[in-house]
C-alpha cells in the first residue's frame, strides 16, 4: 500500500496524478498472454504481480519491438483484460465478492 496526499488545488485548472510503477520485463509478468489463456493452478512464481491487469513495455533497448508506444496498442491490451477478466488470479487471493 503506497500512502497519497494532495494538497488544495488554488489554480482555475484541472491537476492530474498519474502512479506509474515500472518493474524488469525479467520479473514474473503477462505480456503477451491472453487474459482466456491464463491458468490460477499454475506456480506462483510464474505469474504477474497481478494477472489481472495487462502488463505491457514501456522501454526495452534490447527488444525495441516489444515497446507500446501508441496509444491504440495500450489500449488494445487494455480492453482485452477489460472484456475478459481473469477468474481467480491466483496468489492465494480471494474474490472480495466470495470473502463474505
């Protein structure tokens, strides 16, 4: 849990606060996996932080190809984990829904 705090906005225009965590493309992750392929009984140490969400590369000097840099493709991979949720993502978490 990272703790947030803002402070009053005194302008006249709209502040945003983006989170962005970047981690190695050699750590555990889901790029290049369907979001209907993923498998909760697989080892734990194979699977992304949190499958549930599309991992993607924002910079790769050895594999430039790998990188997102259009939107439409951030968004592609983005809407597929939308449209197909990943059940039960494993880790020994439980649905919050089924926690009750």
């Amino acid at each position: 849990l990272t703790p947030h705090a803002s402070f009053e906005n005194n302008t006249d225009i709209v502040r945003w606060s983006v989170d962005l965590r970047y981690q190695d493309a050699e750590i555990p992750n889901n790029i290049d996996e369907d979001p209907a392929d993923f498998d909760p009984e697989r080892e734990p140490v194979t699977m992304a932080c949190w499958p549930g969400e599309g991992d993607f590369v924002i910079k790769d000097a050895q594999n430039p190809e790998r990188e997102i840099t259009d939107i439409a493709e951030f968004k592609e991979i983005r809407t597929r984990y939308e449209q197909t949720p990943v059940r039960n993502p494993g880790r020994g978490w439980t649905p919050f829904a089924e926690r009750r």
